[in-house]
C-alpha cells in the first residue's frame, strides 16, 4: 500500500493544529502508520529540503523548519501522495482552495502550516529521513 511522509510544521504545531490536521486525514479514510515530534536539526532540514537549495528562500526555510518541533507523520492508504496533497492544498496559501488545510488554516507561504511529499520517490526518501522502519505500524483489521 501505498504511503506518504506528512509534516506538521512548527507554526502548525504551536498553534495547536494537530488534532485538526490528524482527523481530517484520518477521516477521509488514510491510516496513521507513524507519527513523532522531531526537532530538525539544520542538517535534517538541509538534506530534507535539499530540491531547494538553490532557492532565495532556502536559508529562511530551514531556518523556519528548525525554529520548534514538527509533528512528523506517515500516512498509508490508496493514492495516498497525491491525495494528500490535494487535501494539504497549494504551496502558496493565498492559492490554496477554501476546504483545505492551506486554504483553512494559513495566509503566509512560509508558514504554511504543513507539508507533504510531491511523489512516490519523495516519499520513500522523506519517510527514510525521519523513521525507521520498525516505527510503521501495520494496521490487522480492514477499515
Ligand atoms: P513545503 O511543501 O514544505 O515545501 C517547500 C517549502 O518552501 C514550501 O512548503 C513553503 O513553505 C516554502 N516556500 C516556498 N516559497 C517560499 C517563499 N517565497 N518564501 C519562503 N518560503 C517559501
């Protein structure tokens, strides 16, 4: 099945949006498969962002990205990247669709409030960054 690294960034976590982001996953059928809080260290954060390193923001991004805990997650379930993704919403959250996480809940690019993986291949490489593998679950009842 299918899986996705999801990230609760810190100005989600600071603003207590945890159990908001977790149910509307969890209710739209994915199955929490792990979930931590993680402080970055600015290493993580370079070697997880590391598509953007040649990006004017990268030094703010990581900056952000390692001013408090994340809560990191892995989601499973059908479709899972892309749908995930489509319930998060557009990177910029002025773009992102009233009904979504971005949409719903922030006004600022850089903190906005979450992120998931944009593939298959990212995935596989974000959820190796932040677990290992006997921290998946796996779920024994069809649901
Ligand atoms: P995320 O999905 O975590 O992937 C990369 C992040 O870079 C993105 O969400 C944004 O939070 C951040 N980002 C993108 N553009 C900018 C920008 N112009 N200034 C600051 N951060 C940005």
């Amino acid at each position: 099945m299918e899986r996705t690294y999801v990230m609760i960034k810190p100005d989600g976590v600071q603003r207590q949006l945890i159990g908001n982001i977790v149910s509307r996953f969890e209710q739209k059928g994915f199955k929490l498969v792990a979930g931590k809080f993680v402080t970055l260290s600015k290493e993580t954060a370079e070697t997880h962002y590391g598509e953007h390193r040649e990006r004017p923001f990268f030094g703010e991004l990581v900056d952000f990205i390692t001013s408090g805990p994340v809560f990191a997650m892995v989601w499973e379930g059908e479709n899972v990247v892309k749908v995930a993704r489509t319930l998060i919403g557009a990177t910029n959250p002025a773009e992102a669709a009233p009904g979504t996480i971005r949409g719903d809940l922030a006004v600022q690019v850089a903190m906005n409030v979450v992120h998931g993986s944009d593939s298959v291949e990212s995935a596989n490489r974000e959820i190796d960054i932040f677990f290992r593998a006997d921290e998946l679950q796996a779920y024994t009842k069809a649901g």
